[in-house]
C-alpha cells in the first residue's frame, strides 16, 4: 500500500497569532454584539433605569419585575445549594475506596467552601446565568508562593543545629555573638501557598466560538481580561516579553458595553479606569485561549494554552482539559447560549410601568385637575399657576373658571395588571405560592400537607433550572476541583473537614469521573428528609427482631445522617465515633444488684454445702459408731473367748499340777511323807 506524502506543515508563531485574532474577533461576546446589547438592555431593565416616561412631568414609576424574577430564582437556587456542605458526593469506586470517597467529598467541600467564597461563586454564576444566558466560572490552580523572614538571638551553637535540620531555608545566616557567646541572625524561606482558584468571569470576558453547542466541543473559547504591567511580571513574564503592550486601542475594554451598563447606577460609566499614572499600572488586554489545532503539521489536532496580547504570543502550551464550567439556566438545544431568563420578564416590565404610571396619573390629575380660564376672568394669573394648596384665586366672573373635562380611567387596568401578575408567573416560574404570600392557599380550610403539595407544584419549573444548575456547574466543578486537586498537590496535608482533623494525600487518590449532586427543593423538604430518617431510626430501634442487625455503628451512621439532613454543619461534634469508645461500663446500681444477687446466692451454696457437709459427717458418724460397735462386739467376743480359754487352760493347768503333785507325793518316802489335814 503506498502511503500519500504528508502535505501538512507546521503553524509559525505569526500565523498562530492570525488565527487566534480571527477567532477572536469572530466569537460571540465580543464588541457591540446583539448578545452584549441585550445584556446591557437586561442591566437597565434590573436596576429599574428602563422603562423611561412618555412625556415629560408623567410619573417615573417602573415595575420591578426583572429585578424581583432575578433575585426570587436566586434565593431559590441558593437556598438549594448554598445552605448546607456536602452538597456533592463522589461515589465509591469499590469496596476499599469507601473512607477515601468520604474524604474527598469533605476536602473538595472545604477547597470550594473555605479555600474559595463558595457561596458569592454560586451567587455570581446564578445571576450571570439569569441575566447573561449564561454563567461561567474558571477553575484553575494558583501557583503562589510567600517568602517569610524570622529572626533569631540567643541561640546556642546544638540549638542552631537543630533548626537548621528543621526545614529547607533559602537563608540561614547565624552570626556569633562574642559577648555572649550565642548566636544571632535572620531566616528566610519560601512557603507554598498555591491552591486551587475559583474565579467567576464578568459575561463580557468569556469568548466562545460562534456556533458553539458547548465548552468541551467548541474549538475555540477564551478568557479576555486585563492586567497590569506588574501582575504580568509576578507570573513570571519578563520585560522584554511584555514591553510595548497596551499601546493599541485594545485596552478600550472600559467602555465596554456591558461595562459601561453595570457602573451606570452609580455614575461611573463615564470615568477612565485604564490607570495612565505609571507605566506598571497601565493595563494590558490579555486573552488566554484554549484552541484545538495541528501545530507541529502532524495531521493531529491538540489542545492548546495560548496566552496573547497586543498581537504578541507570551505563552503556549498543549493541556488536557478547558478549565471552564458554565450554568445555562434556559438551555437551547445544540446551542452554548440558552434563553434569556430576565429579558423574558422585560415585555411585563413594560406593561406594568405603563399602566402603573397611567394610574398614578389619572389620580394626580383627578386630585389637581387642569383649567380652563375664560379670557380676562382671572385678576392675578400667578395665583392659578403656583397651584398652592388652599390658595386664593381671584376671577372676574364665576363661570371664568372651571376644570378641563377629564376620561375616567379604564376598569379594565387593573384586570390587565393582574393578568399581567399571572403572566410573569408562567413565564419565570415563580409563583406567589412558592414565596408564601397566597393568603387563599394559607387559609384555615387548607392543611398542612395540601398547602405543602400545592407549594412543591408551584416549584416545578424552578426545579428544572436548579437540576440544570446541579448537571451543569455543580457537578463539573466539583469534579475539576478534584482533577486540580489530585494532580498538583503532592505533599499530605492536615486540614479539618466536617468538625474533625485528618491527613489528606490527594497525589494517592483515584481517578473519578462521577459524582452525585444532592438536591433541596422546596420549603421545608430537608426537615422531612430529615424526619423520614429520624422514622426509620425510631422502628429499628424498637423492633427487637432487628436488633442484631441494627448494631451500635449502624445508629452512630444513622445518627450522622439526621444531623446533615436537618441542617447541622459539623454533626461529629456532638457525636463520638463508637470505634473509639471505651469497652461499656455497666450500671453501678445494676452492679451493686448483681453483686447482692451473688452473694445471697453463695450463701444459699454455702448453707446447701454445709447442709450436705452436715449429712455427710452425720452419716460419716454413724457409720463410725456401727464400725466401733462392731469392734466391741468383737473385742468383747473376744475377751470372753479368751476368758474361756484362760479358764480352761487354769483348770487344765490346776488338773496337771494336781496330777504332778499326786505323782510327786507317791514318789515321796512313807517315812517322809507328810500331811495335813483339813477338816474340809
């Protein structure tokens, strides 16, 4: 297969600066646009500047229904968003990510709450998208950096040591001190302090490509604003770089339409802001824009970071992502610009004004009536003309004087305004329900519950701007934050979120591209959110069935839970984590009831124990006593046995003796023999 030679070439520097300047200056928002002409229209219209009287001397009544449509969607919107934390939620990726998504959560929470004004960014960015058709806000991340001096005396030469392993100075210059032999001497070093930034852009600033559906597919969009010849340098631009900028009519940005249409309600639409006092005050029209294009001639299209002024190329660079988020109150479908919520209230404005003006006129006019005089009926005619009240007017004659003839007002004016009222609230959604002010929904007959219906119906189409606020800023900033967050900040930090103190390592986080936006709408809707969990709380606590499965960490969870749906910022402050509790101690009184229970228990044992102790002795006894008896019986048996025998052995022994004796005798001589005799 044979390959086509490559025909494409790379872009010069010069031609990169034509193209952006094309781009430029075919954008929506810049100069003397419609868009730019009907957002100062919208402007004069909110600050009640527009309608203008007919005549002159008529009523400078205007109907404020631009400004009352504006600042109603707002608070309704800031209420939902901006009343509580936690209003995001990045959901986990799998099982072990659950402690890390929470802790994201509540960092990004702090980065948009803490580290940036996140309720003046909401509130900027809702009005710009209800009177500008759109509202954005740039998400970049700041590098800043403090350089801090400190000094030091009276140190030993083992306390110098010590501080100089302490940290990395960019100075440490200890001298001694030869009368005291210590040291003395001065420290400098450089703090990081950069952070994410979260600025939202004046409507005239941001350019986009003219057919755009939406930031991440437009080829073109920028950021148009001014600086200083000295806030160019701190970026890090050199002299050179930036020297003979702003000597063009670019800077001309003050007399911006929209400009001149925000200062004009305190007169300084005609003051020159361009500071010519020095030269490093003089400021410098710069666009930093984002374009996809084939720089190096390769056939492949890149994003780019071009930062210009004055038709000079300062900075390029190829980047990922557009740090752009915008909120579109009324979106078009494929289109970036939505309706315009404000300039749809205009029409009524209008009407309102008019037949306001025509009421207050006609009682004027009734009250102070114009005359007509016959000629040379009045004496003095001065004193028709100062028209004081109670004044003498002297005439002539009595029929030389009388009041014009005047139309009586027309009964249907005040149908028409409140035809008008109920127009303005089909059109901007807002209805006097949804503000508490209809005092037939708020009688006696209605209950609670179908005044709240009737309310959450009446917020139906203010529901839909606050989803497509949540979708369309909300969700993508939160989301970039996390992005800037994890991409840049390398070092773990100690930073205190929802009450407590924890380590955050965002460099360690994972890669998201969800999140949940939660949502309050309506009035009193996060105290029934609320009190559904409270229900639920209350059943699994009384159902001992279930009291296994509803364990102490599943009512600490819950418990948390209440206190952010009720609205309480910091919930683990009135509450302890049960991990870190102390093993529990049982009650003291129920203790000493225990211990009674024990005792008389062990002494009941005892009695039983001796009792059987007692028995068994007895029986031991007996027995002994059965066991000596028979030994005495056979003692005594034997005593009598042995006494028999004894007998029988001395009767035998007496019977032998008597026999030896007998024996002896016969063997003894007559002669020799002798007797005695007994008289027995």
């Amino acid at each position: 297969m044979i390959m086509a030679e490559n025909t494409f070439e790379p872009m010069t520097k010069e031609q990169l600066s034509a193209v952006l300047e094309q781009q430029i200056r075919t954008s929506v928002g810049y100069y003397d646009s419609k868009l730019s002409k009907e957002r100062e229209k919208v402007l004069d219209y909110y600050n009640a500047l527009l309608p203008k009287p007919h005549h002159q001397g008529n009523s400078k009544y205007v109907s404020m229904d631009v400004y009352d449509a504006v600042e109603s969607a707002k608070a309704y919107l800031l209420e939902t968003f901006a009343a509580g934390r936690r209003i995001v939620s990045f959901d986990p990726i799998d099982g072990e990510d659950v402690d890390q998504a929470k802790v994201a959560t509540d960092y990004c929470d702090h980065v948009v709450f803490t580290q940036n004004e996140g309720f003046d960014i909401f509130a900027e960015a809702i009005t710009d998208g209800l009177m500008a058709r759109v509202g954005v806000a740039k998400v970049y991340w700041d590098t800043l950096s403090e350089n801090i001096e400190e000094e030091f005396s009276n140190l030993s030469l083992e306390e110098i040591s010590v501080l100089e392993q302490q940290g990395n100075y960019d100075e440490f210059e200890p001298e001694l001190n030869e009368e005291t032999g210590l040291y003395d001497g001065s420290i400098s070093r450089t703090e990081d302090k950069s952070k994410v930034r979260i600025e939202v852009l004046p409507p005239e600033e941001f350019l986009i490509t003219a057919q755009a559906k939406d930031i991440e597919s437009a080829p073109f969009v920028a950021h148009r604003t001014k600086k200083t010849y000295s806030e160019l340098l701190k970026e890090g631009y050199e002299i050179s770089d930036i020297k003979g900028l702003g000597e063009s009519d670019e800077s001309s940005m003050d007399m911006h339409p929209e400009v001149l249409a925000r200062f004009e309600s305190i007169g300084a639409d005609n003051l020159d802001l361009n500071g010519e006092m020095q030269t490093q005050s003089k400021y410098i029209l710069v666009y930093e824009c984002y374009v996809s294009l084939d720089f190096k001639g390769d056939g492949k299209t890149c994003l780019y970071r071009v930062v210009k002024a004055g038709g000079k190329i300062l900075e390029m660079e190829e980047v990922d992502h557009k740090p752009f988020v915008a909120f579109r109150p009324l979106p078009v479908p494929h289109s970036f610009y939505g309706s315009n919520y404000a300039a749809r209230v205009i029409p009524t404005q209008n009407a309102r004004t008019v037949l306001t003006r025509s009421i207050l006129d006609h009682t004027i006019i009734t009250n102070n009536p114009r005359m007509q005089v016959v000629k040379g009926a009045l004496v003095n005619p001065k004193e028709l003309l100062e028209n004081r009240l109670g004044g003498l007017v002297n005439v002539t004659r009595p029929d030389g004087l009388l009041p014009m003839p005047q139309a009586p007002l027309n009964p249907f004016v005040y149908q028409t305004i409140q035809m008008l009222e109920s127009d303005k609230e089909q059109t901007t959604g807002i209805s006097k329900l949804s503000q508490g002010m209809n005092k037939d929904a708020l009688s006696k007959q209605n209950s609670e519950a179908m005044v709240e219906g009737l309310v959450s119906l009446s917020q139906q189409r203010q529901k839909i701007v606050a989803r497509n606020f949540a979708n369309q800023f909300i969700k993508p900033l939160y989301l970039l934050v996390y992005r800037l967050v994890n991409s840049n900040e390398k070092r773990e930090k100690i930073v205190k979120v929802a009450g407590d103190f924890v380590r955050v390592t965002p460099a360690d986080w994972k890669e998201r591209n969800e999140a949940t936006v939660e949502m309050r709408l309506g009035y009193g809707e996060q105290e029934r959110e609320a009190q559904k969990y409270v229900a639920i709380h209350a059943m699994l606590s009384q159902d001992p069935s279930v009291a296994p499965l509803y364990a102490m960490p599943n009512k600490y969870k819950m418990l948390q839970i209440i206190l952010e749906k009720g609205g309480v910022p910091n919930p683990l402050d009135f509450l302890t984590d049960p991990a870190t509790l102390p093993p529990p101690q049982p009650d003291p009184m129920m203790v000493a009831q225990m211990q009674m229970q024990k005792q008389t228990l062990d002494i009941q044992a005892r009695q039983v124990s001796v009792g059987e102790e007692k028995v068994k002795v007895m029986g031991e006894i007996e027995a002994m006593s059965l066991r000596m008896q028979e030994m005495k019986n056979k003692m005594d048996a034997m005593a009598k046995e042995r006494d028999l025998d004894r007998k029988e052995f001395e009767a035998m022994h007496k019977a032998e003796m008597a026999v030896r004796e007998l024996q002896l005798a016969k063997a003894v001589p007559e002669e020799n023999q002798k007797g005695i005799y007994s008289p027995n």
